[in-house]
C-alpha cells in the first residue's frame, strides 16, 4: 500500500455509482477498502456495460479499482457476524443500503458502534433523514431533476434534458470522501468514531443553488434566481468545428477587442467594469461567437493563446484520449488484468509531493479475496469452508477463493 491513507481500512457496501466511486478514491490514497458484495452476483455494475467476461463489465473498472471483494450474505447471521468481524478492525463503514434496511439486518449505528466505538458509519442517502423524503430511493438522473439541474438544462433552448453524466453521483461521491476523512480526522483528535449521512438531495440543490439562488440570496427577494452569465455560456462554432474559449475579466476582454480590430469598444462605458460587462454579457458574448467562426479550431487556439484568453478545443470521448496534456502526464493508462486483459483506465488526477497515491489493485472479480479477507478476520480454513457450503461467502469461481 502506498499513498496518505495508507493503514486506514474502509468496509464498503455500496453498489451502483456514487458510493463504489467515493470508495474507489479512498482506495486509490491508499486506504484497504474491503468491497462487501451480497450473493449471487454483487454489484450490479458487474453486468450493465461491455465486458469480455461475465461480472467484469467495464463500468466496474472504473468504479472499483483499489478494492478487495469478500462476498457475504448479510441476510444470513453467519453473514453479519462475519461483517460484525470485519467492522471490528476498520475504520470506517460506508453505505448506500436504506438505513432501515440496514437496521433489518441488524447493522445500525447502535449495534455496529457496539462492535468498534471508533467505527466512522457513514450512510449515503438519497434525502436526509429529518425530511419527509426520508427513504425513498434515489438515483443520479432523479437527483439532477430535483435538484433543478434538468430545468437549468432546458432554459440553455430545448426540453428540460440530464446531463449525460453521473453529475450527481460523482459529486456527491467526492463530497463523502470529505465527509468520511474529516470524520477520521475528528476521531484521531477526539477519540470518537460517529455517524454521518452524506444526502444526494441536500448535497445536489448546494451545487445548483450556489451560482443560481442569485437574487434570491437576500430576504425579501431583490432579484430573479439564475447567474444569467452561465446561461450564455456555450462553445463556438468554428470554420471546422468547436472551441471552448472565452473572456472573463475587463483584461481579457480589452485584448481580444484588440485582437480583433475592435479597439473603440474599450472605452464604451457599457463594457467597462465587472457590473456592466455583466449586464451587457450576451452581446459580449455574440461578439465573440461571430469571431470564432471566422477561422479554425487550431488557428483560434494560437492566436487566442497569444493574447492569454483561455481557450481548450471541445473534445468527444474519443478524441480526448489522444489530448497532448493528457498523454504527457500519463493519464489514460493501459494496464493488462490479470484475467480481463489488456484495459484502459485513467490515473489518479491530483499530485503529491510526498505520499504520492497510486491505484493499489486491479478490480477484483466478485469474491477475489473472501478467503484473505476471512482469514484476516480470524477466521480458520474449516470456518471458511463451512461458510462456502452454507451460501454465506463465496470465492471467484463460486468456490473456495485463493489470496
């Protein structure tokens, strides 16, 4: 293991996107993350995309690198004893099942807390559970309807549309990274482990509503809600396709004005100042589009670069695998699994000075450590086998697992 959560073990019983995603980044800072999978065949993201192999389709890659999976049958009480076990030596206990599902199993806060004091127990919910939305289920393109994202969606012209993106999951997943460190900070200062709930809801209408509450922001209501800049904002059109490229500050805007012989506007009063630049934005705005579609892609992106405005091409998921930058700092990545093969992944983004992170494991085929993970927890090889016969574990093959 490397990496600055190195010596932290995390009991992971997400499935899906935004938990296996907050795991997964916690494992790649080097934490032991023990990926708990209930029987027959685990997460669900084992199957709904390409894959060669049954259970190792490519989403899951992506989702549960730096992972170790034990299968347990929770259902069984041979089965929450061996969770009970494992809790007993971890630092954190990570969730997405409903927290009274969880208590069905016998695996509340109270009763896992009885186990380890210092356990961090941190449930990913859907809504907070003070609301009156408390246990329904939720999903991420749910949560970017309820959140207004959708709505926002559909101002920029057309229907009100998702992301195409796991926007809620992933960011909300980032979020409980940093709910669940600063809780084991919490607890090496105070010596208290806690639970904490990380709500997509709640976590989601923060995002939207930073830039967009706007007017709203002051009680009664000076103003519409809606940043209008954000509205405007889009690539443009080029003679050969699209540039990502703008300018933000009256520095920026002053040089493309000269950049582009159109030094009188810098003193007009209506593009002078952050207040009026703003006011003004569209017009600014459809200034700069009918400028972009006079040359290419690769011409805009020199001269623009000249004049320190920022500017990147818009790349598909194709062509963004073949982005110099990325290919120099060695982000996308081609590993061969053990069993699945020559893959591509990408690498940990963030870098240290230090305790450089680094993915610590290939995604494991469901049931890949059992037999480790069991051992580690004191369990004997004639437990072990006895837990195989009973359906309570299972190793890869459906059989005994190997370490």
């Amino acid at each position: 293991m490397s990496g600055p959560l190195e010596g932290f073990r995390l009991i992971d019983l997400t499935t899906i996107g935004m938990g296996p995603y907050a795991t997964q980044t916690m494992g790649d800072l080097g934490a032991d993350v023990i990926k708990v999978e209930a029987p027959p065949g685990g997460d669900m993201m084992r199957t709904i995309s390409a894959g060669r192999n049954p259970g190792m389709a490519s989403l899951f890659f992506h989702l549960n690198r730096s992972k170790r999976s034990v299968v347990l049958d929770l259902k069984r009480p041979a089965g929450r004893k061996a969770l009970l076990r494992l809790v007993q030596d971890a630092d954190a206990l990570i969730f997405n099942v409903r927290p009274r599902a969880m208590a069905r199993l016998g695996l509340s806060y109270e009763e896992v807390a009885a186990a380890n004091p210092r356990i961090v127990y941190c449930a990913l919910v859907g809504y907070g559970q003070d609301g009156p939305y408390a246990g329904r289920a939720a999903f991420d393109d749910l949560i970017q309807g309820a959140s207004g994202l959708a709505a926002l969606e559909g101002q920029m012209g057309g229907e009100p549309r998702y992301a195409p993106g796991w926007i809620a999951d992933q960011g909300v997943g980032l979020v409980a990274v940093y709910a669940v460190l600063a809780a084991l900070l919490h607890r090496e200062r105070s010596g208290a482990g806690q639970a904490v709930e990380v709500p997509m809801f709640e976590t989601m209408a923060q995002f939207m509503m930073t830039p967009h509450l706007f007017g709203h922001t002051f009680r009664p209501p000076i103003g519409p809600t809606g940043y209008a800049r954000l509205f405007e904002r889009r690539p443009y059109k080029t003679r050969d396709g699209y540039i990502c490229a703008g300018a933000y500050t009256g520095d920026q805007w002053k040089r493309f004005f000269d950049m582009v012989g159109r030094p009188e506007l810098k003193d007009l009063p209506r593009y002078t100042g952050p207040q009026n630049i703003a006011k003004h934005i569209g017009e600014l705005y459809q200034l700069f589009a009918d400028t972009m579609a006079t040359k290419t892609t690769a011409e805009w992106l020199v001269l623009l670069e000249q004049v320190d405005i920022p500017a990147m091409p818009m790349h598909t998921p194709e062509s963004i695998q073949e982005d110099p930058h990325l290919l120099a700092t060695g982000f996308f990545q081609d590993v061969v699994h053990p069993t699945e093969g020559p893959i591509r992944t990408m690498a940990v983004p963030t870098r240290w000075s230090k305790s450089r992170p680094l993915p610590q494991r290939h995604a494991p085929r469901l049931g890949e450590h059992s037999t480790e993970v069991l051992r580690e927890a004191g369990y004997s090889e004639d437990d072990i086998r006895q837990l195989m016969e009973d359906g309570t574990t299972r190793g890869p093959d459906g059989g005994e697992s190997k370490p």
